[in-house]
C-alpha cells in the first residue's frame, strides 16, 4: 500500500526537481487542468522549485470556478421559493450571484443545506413529502455518477418531490476549446487523475496526436505533479507527444465503466457555457428526456435567466490562463474571499483563492 507521506517526500521531490532541471533546455508552457492541481502547486511551491524556462499555466479545471453565472442565479431564484429545501456541496454557498450568494439567502431565511452527496438530498426528500427538495448538480464527471445516481433512484422511486438543477460539465471539450484558441499558449497538459479515474484517458488519446502536444495524467500530491511534469518535459525535449499514466494507482485506460454506464443512461452530451469562456460545444451533461420530470429548470421555470458575466472581474483570463491572478488590479483589493469578484476567489480549488492564501503577501 502507498502511504501519502511516500508522494510529500522532500528527498523524492528534490530528486525530480533535479531531474526535470537536468532535462530542460528550452521554454515550455505546461498547464495543469485540475484546481485541485493548482492549489497543491502554489501551496507546495512547485512552480517555484521549476527551471525560469517552465511556466506552468493555470486552466479551468475547477468545477465551482467554472459555473456560469445565470446557474448560480438559477439557484438563488430556487432555492427563495418558500416550499423549496436547496441542497448543495458546500463550496457553491458564497460563489456570488447577480446581487448576493446562497449563503446570504441562507442568512434570510431560505432552507439551503449543505449534502456531501445528492444521495443525501434524495433522503432529505424522502422525510420531506410536503417540500419540493433541489439538488445543485456541479462538477466534472468526477461527480456527475453520483448525480446521476440520484436522478436514476428518484426515478426508481416515483419520487415525485426530488428534482435536479444540472451544471456538470466535460474536461476533453474545453482542453480543444483552448488548444483552438488562437491565443492559445499551451504546449503541453497534466490531466486531471480524479476525472480520468471514472472516464479514463481515451479521450485524450486523439487529442494528443491530432494537436502534437504531450497528455500526462497525474495526481494531487508534491511527487504526483513534480513526476507528471518530468514526463511531460521528457516528451517535449524529446518531440514525442503521447497521452502517459503517471497516476496509475488509480486510474486506467477505460476507467469505471459502470459509472460511464450510468453517466450516458441520464444524461445527454449538450454545449454549455463556462464561466468566463463562454459557450463551449459538447462540453456539458444534461438530464434526457427520460429524466425530464426531475429536471428543476423546467419545474421551476428558470431555464432562461442568462445573466451576463460582470466586466471588472477577470476569472475568465485566469481559467484560460492568460493572466496570473495577481495581475489583476483588483486581486487582494476589491476582491478577496470575503468580498470576491468571482469564483476563482470564492472555491478551494480556485487560483485566485490559491494565491491569495499562499502568495498575497508577495505581490502588496
């Protein structure tokens, strides 16, 4: 068994910062897809243990970041309603609306819980006949088989008062979408582990080859992401561009297929928009036809608030990883976690809170 102080190994780490300084002799853009990935390197330092020559960018690999606007006002617009129990991860609370958050809805009166699971919203219904109880279904498909677990029981059960507002999105979608971009900077990707434990890489596999750029799955901890990068500057260095597994402990070539199973049984692939990127094609889940009742856009009639991204906020540049977070001007001023502008503020897994906890001091 692996033990997690094997991947905070100081001497591991040090050897493959060595390693990856040995092999680098040119200027190389990495981005790391994961949020979670984000935090661990500025939390650790890794980007700063790195050659001058590699620059690691920052993608849009943090599922609250990402979540349009107009879905948080469409839950806001929900979850007010008085015979409305709003359930959600607890990390979507303080991302802002139009004008206030979920927790300050919270603090007026609205019956908003926090669940670590749509199954425990699925329960909250059933104790709760004479409420219509919603579950606010974000993420990539790490989390889209237990939201689909929930649409498919409470469809099992005629479970008439369960429904499910849905802002699951696709990781392969927006790697092209960036790679397409004519601002794109990108020479070469870690892969989110957690993403490809349930769908596998592949997906990446045509992407690798068709746009020449190397795809290397790695974890969370020091060692997986300092390890994922050597491989990546290996391939570079070396004109080869491959999809490698650095995170095979857990994850494998086809993934779960059950959880993909049940992934395609409730959900349909459709375009959706991301926070600060726009529209991206087949980049979103959304419940199918056959899960239409339990659909709570369409029961609570919201499905066509559009609100538009506010202007002074620059989330959308970070995710794309065109700007560092302290380039923003209002970065640490007019917005902090307490106050934030947007998202990348607010989630645990967004670059600017990354920076904000771990490097603020440096850039005052």
């Amino acid at each position: 068994m692996n033990y997690l102080d094997e991947f905070r190994d100081p001497a591991t780490a040090k050897k493959i910062t060595a390693a990856i300084k040995a092999i680098t002799t040119q200027p190389w853009n990495i981005m790391e897809v994961c949020g979670g990935q984000t935090h661990s390197i500025i939390k650790y330092g890794i980007d700063q243990l790195l050659p001058d020559q590699i620059n690691l960018i920052h993608g849009p690999g943090c599922p609250v970041c990402v979540t349009p606007l107009a879905y948080i006002d469409k839950a806001l617009a929900i979850a007010a309603q008085p015979e409305v129990i709003f359930c959600s991860f607890g990390d979507m609370l303080r991302v802002p609306g139009s004008h206030h958050d979920l927790l300050s809805l919270k603090a007026q009166g609205a019956d908003i819980r926090i669940v670590y699971s749509p199954l425990d919203a699925l329960a909250i219904a059933k104790i709760n006949p004479d409420k219509q109880v919603v579950f606010f279904g974000v993420g990539f498909e790490t989390t889209a088989p237990t939201t689909a677990l929930a649409a498919y029981q409470a469809k099992q059960q005629k479970l008439s008062n369960f429904s499910l507002l849905i802002c699951h999105v696709r990781v392969p979608p927006v790697m092209q979408a960036l790679l397409d971009s004519p601002a794109n900077q990108v020479q070469g990707f870690l892969g989110a582990g957690h993403v490809c434990s349930i769908m596998g890489y592949h997906e990446y596999l045509p992407l690798s080859a068709h746009h020449k750029i190397p795809i290397v799955i790695t974890g969370f901890e020091p060692v997986d992401i300092l390890h994922g990068l050597y491989l990546c500057i290996k391939q570079l260095e070396e004109k080869r561009y491959q999809v490698e597994n650095e995170y095979s402990r857990v994850v494998k070539e086809q993934g779960n297929q059950p959880a993909q199973q049940l992934i395609s049984q409730v959900f349909d692939i459709v375009n959706q928009s991301w926070r600060g990127l726009g529209e991206i094609a087949a980049s979103g889940l959304a419940l199918n036809a056959d899960y239409a009742d339990w659909n709570a856009e369409q029961r609570f009639a919201v499905a066509a608030i559009n609100t538009k991204e506010p202007a002074a906020c620059r989330s959308g540049e970070v995710l794309q990883g065109l700007i560092k977070p302290a380039q923003c001007a209002e970065f640490g001023t007019t917005c902090t976690p307490e106050h934030p502008l947007g998202a990348t503020m607010v989630s645990s897994e967004g670059a600017c809170a990354a920076y904000y906890r771990y490097r603020r001091h440096q850039h005052v």
